[in-house]
C-alpha cells in the first residue's frame, strides 16, 4: 500500500495525452480528450497499486480506487489504477478517471499539457493522491 509522502513523476507521451484518438486497436471509435496517467511497472509493484485482476474487480480504496486533486486545483476525482501489460497481471499500468476516461484528459486541456511535460504524483495518504504538473 502506498504511504503517506510517497512520490513518482511520469514524463507524458502523445498516448497519454490522446488515449481516445492515438491508439493501435479498432476496437472502438475515436473519443477526443481521453488521457491517462502512466503508473511504471516498478512503483506499482513498490507502491502495491493494482487493477481489476487483484480485487476481482471490486473497487477498494487505496488498491485500486484514489481520491485525487490537483496542485492547481483544476482537477477534483475518483482515479482508478487499471489496467495491465500481460493477462492477469496484478498490477496496474496507469490511472484513468474512475469510469470516465476523459477526466484527465479535461485536466490536460487545461494545464496546456504537451508531450515531454512531467507530471509528480504524491500520495497525501493511503488513499489520496496529489497530481502536479512539474
């Protein structure tokens, strides 16, 4: 579990940035303004943050559901660590907003976030998460 100061920071790329239109897959239609936030193999191992195949799906707080703002204050919400490199991996490869993929995508357009900008993610608890853009 994630502790209280606990830190990484995350360089963005263009799929981040535009998840719902810079994608290898038909398997659905373009969706502008869609992002995610990267989480690296080895902090979500450290930092024990998981996805859907850990809690059989179910949502817990400080697993694989965080309350999340912004330094800023533009941001507000749920993010969901999700997804995963290999089927049935544990642990999570990135936060998206919790059932909403567009709501960092919304934060992005804001900060005029580009490719190359850093973003430090800070955990103020187990269960919060501060997003800053460096």
């Amino acid at each position: 579990m994630a502790n209280t100061g606990d830190t990484f920071t995350v360089e963005l790329n263009q799929a981040q940035l535009e998840w719902g239109t810079f994608r290898f897959t038909g398997s659905r239609g373009l969706r502008y303004k869609e992002g995610y936030l990267k989480i690296p193999r080895h902090i979500a191992r450290s930092l024990q943050l998981f996805n859907g195949n850990y809690t059989h799906r179910t949502d817990i707080l400080g697993k694989n559901i965080f309350n999340a703002t912004s330094s800023d204050g533009l941001f507000t919400g749920i993010l969901r660590s999700e997804g995963c490199s290999n089927a049935g991996d544990p642990y999570a490869k990135q936060f998206a907003g919790d059932k909403n993929l567009m709501a960092l995508g919304y934060w992005y357009s804001q900060i005029n976030a580009q490719v190359g900008d850093s973003v430090r993610v800070t955990f103020t608890s187990p269960v919060d998460i501060m997003l800053e853009k460096l």
